[in-house]
C-alpha cells in the first residue's frame, strides 16, 4: 500500500529544506507561505511487461469485448 502525496506549508518554524541543485543537493530556507510537495510513493514495478501488455488487450478494463466475427457492432 502506498502512502499518500501531502503538501506541506512552509511558516517561520520550519527548517531548512533539502533541495536538488544541478547535480548536487543543498539546504534552503523558503519563504513563510510556501507550498512543498511530497509526491505519493511509487507503485512496484512490472515484472514482465510483455505478458502485462499481452493481458491488457485481451482484457481491457471497463469493455467487454465481442468475439462474434458476424456481429456488426464489431466492425
């Protein structure tokens, strides 16, 4: 289960925060009223991304799919 994404608002009590530059990181004080977004954690990998894709167009979510070659709705 993955942890929600939040938005923090920076006041005159919060520490310096840790952001990229370039390559590297440093830590900066941000104005009071600024708004820092920590992103959801992400979802696991796909293990195998052809048997996924495989099954995702035999199966597609929200569809029922017609197998009748002589049904006209298919063509």
């Amino acid at each position: 289960m993955s942890k929600p994404g939040i938005v923090r608002e920076v006041d005159e009590r919060t520490p310096p925060m840790v952001l990229f530059e370039g390559e590297g990181i440093r830590a900066e004080r941000l104005p009071p009223g600024s708004r820092v977004v920590y992103p959801p954690t992400s979802l696991p990998g796909i293990q195998d991304v052809d048997a996924a894709i495989r099954h995702a167009l035999l199966h597609p979510h929200g569809t029922s799919l017609c197998r009748n070659s002589s049904c006209q709705a298919c063509d």
